[in-house]
C-alpha cells in the first residue's frame, strides 16, 4: 500500500479515551468519583456530551496531546500549499476532528465527506427522540461546518463515490471516522428468523433514518418483546416500546413510527443480560427514566440483586454501578407482585444467556422465543467477572427480539482492518500497515477516530478527546517531517474531489443543501406541533436538498 514502513516513536503507551467498554451488553466502565450532590447535573451533563470528562483522563496524555496541538499553530502557515484534510464521517468523532484540525493548523482546509445527504452522525440517528437536549452539539457542529475554511459533501459514499486511493491522491491528510454502521452477530440457530432485528435497525427506524425506512418491525402479532443486552441503546429501545405515545408525540420521533407505535400490541418487555445487576451496562439517567415511566410494572428477582465479594469490589470505585444497583433495589423493594389488568410490563432478567431462537408452529419463519442458559459469574475484580453457563436452560416467549449485542465497524478497500476488534489497527490515531507485523509501521497521511479507531465505545464527549489525540499526531507527524514527502507537495484537495465526483455523475450535497432539508423538517414539523418532521426517504431528501 503506499505510503507504508515509516517508524513512528510513541508518545504514549495507551490510547487517550474515556468510555464505556463495549461488550456483548455494552458493559460500561465509567471511571471517576464526583461529589453525590453534584450526580443529577452531571448525569444530564454526561447524557448531552458535555460533561466535563478531564479529571478522569491521564493528565500526561492530555497535556502531551494539546502540547503538539499548540505548537503546530505555530508552524502552521497559510501558504500556495495549504495542508488539506479529509475527514469521512460527519458524526460527532468527524466534526470534533475537523473542529480539532482548523484550530491547530491555521492554513489548513477541511473537507467532510458522509454518504448520507444529512450530517450528524448518531447525532441525528443515534439519539433517542424523547433526548432533545443531547442534540444540542448540532449547533456546534453546524458551526464548523459553515467555517471558510470547511466544506461538507454529503451523498458521497467512500468505496463506490470515491475510493480510498484516490482521497489519498487527492488530500495530504485523511481522517476515517465513518463509524460502525452494522451489527455484531450472536451466531446461535434461528438468528435469521423472521421478527429478529438489531437494536441499531430498531433505532434507525424510530429515528427516521434513510436506510431503515422500511424496516416494517411488526409490531401488531406479539404482546411480548426480548430485548437481548442491557445497556443504555437497550433501555432506549424498551423505553420507545414501552413509553405512553402522547409523551413521544411532541417529539421528531418519525410520524409513521409513531403511528405503528400507537397500534403496538405490545405489552411485555424482557431485558436480558448475560451477568447481574451490579454489570448492567447502563447508566443512572438512563434507568431512572425507564423505571419511571407512568403506570408501568417493574419485575425484578429479588434473588439476582444480592451482592458476592466480588461484586462488593467491582463497586467499591465505580459511583454508577452503585447507583445503578441501588436504583434496581429500589424498584424491586417498591413494585407489586403482580401486574394490575392492561399494566404495560418490563422484566429486568440477569444471569441469562442466548442458547438458540425458537421458531413459531403458528408462523412459519417467525421466532416465537429465546432459548436461554442461566449464567453465573466466575472472577474477581472489576470488568473481570464472567458469565458461565450452568447446563441449565428456559424458554422466554416472545413474538419480537431485538439484539442490543454490540455495532461492528466495516472496513473497506485498500484499508488495514483487524476483524477481530472490528477497528482499524492504529497508533494513536496513525494507521498501521500490517495489524499482524510491525505496529509502529504507519501508512502516512492516513489516520482513523472515533468507533473505527477504538470500537463502539463512549458517549459523545469521548470524541472530543478521541479527536484530539488523533489530530495532535497529525500535527506531530507534520512537525517531524513525516508527512514531508506529502504536506510538501500542492494536493488538489477540494478542486479535485468536485472535478473527481462530477466526472464520475455523483452529487455531492452541500451544508447548504442540509439547510433546506433542515428548513423543509422543521416547516412540516410545525405544521404537527413538533421541533421537524424527518424526511425519511433518499427520494425525498434530494427532493428537499434541489429545493430553491
């Protein structure tokens, strides 16, 4: 590949992040201890993104990466050459990188690329309907993106638009940060039954997202629903399922989900996690609202809430696991013991492994269960306890599952992808050429951020710090003289890729085609009493995105 075989020196020995560590029920690891006063706010903090996560990372790490950022400001010139970058991905990791990279290289443009017409990433169809205050960033990235020296080119899609190769022709620098835009797999018989789908499809669907316009989950033949994980996109989807639709219709929930979510027939909701309680992968906000939920009955086993040793030391330094633990106490102690007639349901189920789905003898190609081995932990220490299967087994009835398993990140042509981890092999940001030989053998030019550079781990804030690890090694590499056989040569950057995608009868669409899908979302919303009204269709959003 070009551009491979040149030694990097390390700064550091582990990758600058703060996350929830995913696993297969996104088992969080949110590290830091804050006053207990001070939980409600910073918990709203930390749903927007905007919590203040320095405390809790390496401050050597820090201040290495922000070293590197302030120093290529100054060498940093405008000039007849000036540095241009191409970030892929215009979610919260692409922004924050493009953000990142005008402020420390002051000549420098950046173009974003994204395959969707509309910008934002998980932002816009990540980001539960009933969370409005967590899409706040938009502004912020709207911002950068109306910089003079940015650009946004949605519908533009890397590997079939435009190829890896020919960016790197084209740009000295090019950041992927397109994320994970598919599914981890359980691989247990009956995974493709009919009534199956990933929470990442389900969430797709409620958020208006082109891709899953027709996803058509069937909603109307089951009173029941597994959800399979436990964590915070795993009560998003139990809390859309189960949530009064009055409360959801003031929301940019899309109208046709709304409509099928108003004729839902369902009324139970499972949530099964392979371990206890005290590893549920969610968060406290995230728990307190779907527990408080009106006129929902709760289930919880009394016997799966008692604590081992063990337990007691994962919980000793980690506040949320606590609190987390307290609030299902809570719920368990407060609920009755039995549903009233016509109470919605929700069943937290621990200790519960996913054996097999059952097919239907009504329906042919339907699931109509979960086959699960009751688990129980085996280790010590925090993250370090292990669900272990008793030979045990039971049946969960259901008509609908959704897999809240995990997001898998997918590689393209001419990229070193390590299939295993599901993210590109890097060096703080910088590509490494062969994920099985020399780690410290980048390609240059080439750099990664966000999910495809660490997995599909954190909060949006995570990505700030994720970005600016990656560009403090962009401003490195350029003050070393790494990128010299690049940065010193004129790119054709922007001029290029429009003559490039012109040639090849692509449309880029611009921020300002955004602006008028946006203008036309919110006109429609206004007319139903809602922030916008998403356009949900390819079709209709270059229909809105030509408008005049």
């Amino acid at each position: 590949m070009a551009g491979g075989g040149n030694p990097v020196t390390p700064i550091w020995d582990r990758l600058l992040h703060v996350c929830f560590h995913g696993d297969y029920e996104e088992n969080a690891c949110f590290h830091g201890d804050y006053e207990e006063e001070k939980e409600e706010e910073e918990e709203e903090e930390e749903e927007r993104g905007t919590l203040d996560l320095s405390p809790l990372l390496n401050k050597a790490m820090m201040l290495q990466a922000r070293s590197w950022l302030s120093r290529a400001r100054s060498f940093s010139t405008v000039s007849n050459n000036p540095l241009r970058v191409c970030v892929v991905g215009s979610g919260p990791a692409g922004f924050y990188t493009a953000e990142k990279t005008l402020k420390a290289h002051q000549g420098a443009e950046v173009d974003i690329i994204d395959r969707l017409p509309t910008p934002f990433g998980l932002v816009r169809s990540g980001v539960a309907p009933d969370h409005p205050e967590t899409k706040i960033v938009i502004n912020q990235f709207s911002r950068v993106a109306q910089h003079e020296r940015c650009s946004f080119f949605g519908n533009v899609t890397l590997g079939s638009s435009i190829s890896l190769s020919d960016l790197r022709e084209l740009y000295h620098v090019v950041v992927l940060a397109y994320g994970s835009e598919s599914d981890r797999a359980l691989g247990i018989p009956g995974e493709d039954l009919m009534g199956i789908h990933s929470a990442r499809e389900f969430v797709w669907w409620y958020n208006g997202h082109p891709d899953c316009r027709n996803l058509d989950p069937d909603l109307k033949s089951t009173d029941t629903a597994v959800i399979l994980g436990q964590g915070n996109v795993a009560l998003d989807v139990a809390r859309i399922l189960l949530r009064p639709t009055s409360e959801l219709a003031t929301t940019d929930i899309s109208s046709h989900v709304l409509t099928a979510l108003e004729e839902s027939s369902i009324r139970k909701v499972y949530l099964v996690g392979r371990r206890g309680p005290v590893q549920a992968a969610c968060t406290t906000k995230e728990l307190r609202e779907v527990l408080g939920i009106k006129n929902l009955y709760v289930h919880i086993k009394e016997a799966d809430l008692v604590k081992t040793p063990a337990d007691e030391e994962e919980m000793k330094n980690n506040r949320i696991q606590r609190r987390v633990h307290e609030l299902l106490s809570k719920a368990a102690a407060s609920g009755s013991s039995q549903p009233n007639s016509g109470q919605r349901e929700l069943h937290f189920v621990f200790f519960r492994k996913p054996d097999s789905f059952l097919e239907s003898d009504e329906r042919s190609g339907h699931v109509s269960g979960v086959h699960v081995e009751k688990t129980f932990l085996k280790g010590v220490g925090p993250g370090k306890q292990i669900a272990v299967g008793t030979g045990e087994f039971e049946d969960l009835d259901c008509g609908m599952v959704l897999k809240s398993i995990g997001y898998k990140s997918v590689p393209v042509n001419g990229l070193p992808f390590d299939h295993n981890k599901g993210v590109v092999p890097n060096i703080r940001g910088r590509v490494v050429t062969d994920p099985l030989g020399d780690p410290t053998q980048v390609e240059i030019g080439l750099y990664v951020c966000g999910w495809l550079k660490r997995g599909p781990t954190g909060i949006i804030a995570t990505n700030l710090y994720c970005a600016e690890e990656t560009v403090a090694s962009i401003s490195e590499d350029l003050e070393r003289g790494v990128l010299k056989s690049r940065s010193s040569l004129p790119k054709p950057g922007r001029e290029g890729l429009l003559q490039l995608l012109n040639d090849r009868n692509v449309r880029p669409l611009t921020f300002n085609a955004w602006e008028k899908i946006d203008s036309e979302e919110k006109s429609l919303g206004s007319l139903r009493n809602k922030p916008r009204e998403k356009l949900t269709t390819w079709e209709d959003l270059l229909k809105a995105a030509a408008m005049k």
